[in-house]
C-alpha cells in the first residue's frame, strides 16, 4: 500500500458503563444459563449504559482518554469519524455532537456506517484523508449503546451484545510505522441475516413497527456464525499478504469480539497460538463498532503492544461486511 506518508495511532482510549450484566442476571430474564452462553460464545458478563446515557456519551470519555494519551487538544483535530449502528438519534450525527461536546471546533464531523466492521471502514477513511495531506489528526470512535436496540425477551440475541466505546487519534508517525494494509468488504445481498428494519425510510416508526418488534436486532445466528468464521481468517490473511508480511510476522491479533469460537477459527487459518491475541469479549460481549478499539486500548494498558509490533485488526458485521489492517505500532 503506497500512502504517501506513513499514518498510525497516536493515542488510544476506551470507556465503559458501570453497570454489569452478568449471565446470571440474564438466567433471571430469559430462558439461558450461564455454562451454555460461556461455552457457545465465551462472554461472561457485558457493559449496559444508564437511560440517560447515549453512544456520544460513552464516545466523549474514550476520546478524552485517546485525546490525552496522544498529547494532543481537541482543538489539534481536522475531523471526527464516529462509527456506530446506535447513533444518539438518526440526525445530527453523533460525530457532530461529539464535535461541540470536546469544543473542537475545527473539525469536520460524520458518522460512518458499517456496523461491527465500522471502525476499519472509519481508520481506512481517516488514513487515507491523512497521507493525501487533506487533514492532520483525526479522531476515530466506535461508540455503541446496543442493549437500547437490543430485544431482553429473545435469547438468541440478548446474551451477546453490551454497551461502550473505543477512540483512537490518528496522525502521521515515523516511516516504516502505521497502516501497512486496509481489506474492505461488503456483500448487500447478505443484509436480511443480520438488521434492524424500523425507523428508517423503508419501514418508519408506527404502532405496527413497534408491535413487530422492528426497533431491535434482528438476527440468523448459525447463519451470521458461518459467515463470520469464513471471512475473519480470510481476510486477515488478505490484510496480512498485502503488507508484504506472512503469517509468522503476526505479534497481535485484535479481532471483533463476537464469538469466542469465531475467533478462534480465524487463529487456526493463521496458526496463532491463543496468547497472540486480545479477547475481552468475557467481559464486555459483542459492542459492534466499539469492540476492536476497546480492545486495542486494553492491549495497550496491558502492555501487550511494544514499538514495532504488527498488529492485525480484523472485524465482521451487518451489511455484510468485513474489514482487516495490518498497522505496524
Ligand atoms: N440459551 C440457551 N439456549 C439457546 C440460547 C440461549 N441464550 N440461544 C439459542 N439457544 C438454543 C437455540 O434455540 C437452539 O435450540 P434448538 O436446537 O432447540 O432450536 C440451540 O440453542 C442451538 O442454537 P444455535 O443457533 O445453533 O447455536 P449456535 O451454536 O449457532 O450459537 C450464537 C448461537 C451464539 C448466536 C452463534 O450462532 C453466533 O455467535 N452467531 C454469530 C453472532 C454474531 O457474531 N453476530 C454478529 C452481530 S454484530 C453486528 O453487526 C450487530
């Protein structure tokens, strides 16, 4: 990939609500136990937000987090890219409302659409923005609040998904450092297995739409499973041969945290042992655009990432879509 200027993280950042959701709380709510979300998927416990709270909430404390980290002001940012499926409202966007809540007043703001895969889409957009010498710093934030679109009476998709999110600001570092490679896909005709069909132009709010459940996560799991397990190896591997790397040159994988056994059917496609790659998903679930940020700035507190490091990011997600990088640290 000939960027021009080598562009990579010059801080990172996460926020999570308090609350805790643990799978035995939800024994109480729906017909589950513990040992069966713990062996089909590996989460334990999940991050729900209060009433109040919205995605630009939790994007807000992340960015300060990523802000601070990267010794930069919010006013040092050219424009802000919050990829979320759980936008404050539909608009303004909430990279807007981010925008006024940090006072950053020179930035442009979007919101960048491409659920679970959202954040790569965003960090392909903000480099590619950067080495054309059209912007400096860019901030990037998965943000989600899915337990609001999340239906607690069905089993198949309650136990997965949490609340939070991970920022990122980007700028130009030292050459041989950054952004090696961007993989980006999608496949529409996928759509219908993984959606949430109300409130748009297509099915708007009415008392019908309420009643048929429209305003939550519709989702085909064994469906979504297979696909998952197909394209996350796949397009890592893609991701990883782009960069001029082979699979032993790997130091960290961080991938979408949705299925523990979905992450480790992409660890067998790139003969990486367990401990060569970041899983919280135990204590956060499924936060869709927010799960690879989040745990890339856990990596970073942990200390698990060293100058020099290749780090593969690989997501998944509605659309359908995926997404993978290699980014030298
Ligand atoms: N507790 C107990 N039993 C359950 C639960 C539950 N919470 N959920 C489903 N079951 C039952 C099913 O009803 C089914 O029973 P049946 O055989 O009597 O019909 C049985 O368990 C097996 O169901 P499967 O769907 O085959 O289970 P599977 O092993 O596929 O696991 C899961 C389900 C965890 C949802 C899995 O398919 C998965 O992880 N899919 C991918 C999800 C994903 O990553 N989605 C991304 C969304 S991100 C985004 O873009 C918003």
């Amino acid at each position: 990939m000939n960027l021009g200027m080598s562009v990579g993280v010059l801080g990172t950042g996460k926020y999570v609500p308090e609350r805790v959701l643990t799978n035995f709380d939800l024994e109480q709510m729906v017909e589950t136990s513990d040992e069966w979300i713990v062996t089909r998927t590996g989460i334990r416990e999940r991050r729900i937000c209060s009433p109040e709270e919205a995605a630009s909430d939790l994007a807000y404390h992340a960015s300060l987090q990523a802000l601070e980290r990267a010794g930069l002001t919010a006013e040092d940012i050219d424009l802000i890219i919050v990829a979320t499926i759980t936008p404050d409202s539909a608009f303004p966007s909430t990279a807007c409302v981010l925008q006024d809540r940090l006072g950053a007043k020179k930035a442009a703001a979007f919101d960048l659409s491409a659920a679970c895969s959202g954040f790569i889409y965003a960090l392909a957009a903000a480099t590619s923005m950067i080495a054309s010498g059209m912007y400096r710093h860019v901030l990037v934030v998965g943000a989600e609040c899915l337990s609001k679109i999340t239906d607690y009476t069905d089993r198949n998709t309650c136990i997965l998904f949490g609340d939070g999110a991970g920022a990122v600001v980007l700028g130009q570092v030292p050459e041989g450092r950054g952004f090696r490679s961007f993989v980006l896909g999608a496949d529409g005709s996928g759509g219908n297995l993984l959606n949430l069909a109300g409130g748009g132009s297509r099915c708007p709010a009415s008392e019908q739409s309420l009643k048929e459940k429209k305003h939550y996560i519709y989702m085909a799991g064994s469906e979504v499973f297979k696909f998952a397990v197909r394209i996350m190896g796949s397009a890592a591997l893609e991701a990883v041969e782009k960069a001029g790397l082979a699979k032993d040159d790997i130091d960290l994988l961080v991938p979408h945290q949705a299925n523990i056994r979905i992450i480790q059917s992409a660890l067998e496609k790139l003969n990486l042992p367990e401990e060569k790659c970041m899983i919280n998903l135990d204590k956060y679930g499924n936060v869709s655009a927010a799960s690879i940020p989040i745990a890339l700035a856990e990596a970073v507190e942990e200390g698990r990432i060293r100058e020099g490091d290749r780090i593969v990011l690989v997501g998944f997600g509605g659309g359908l879509t995926w997404g993978a990088s290699v980014l030298v640290w």
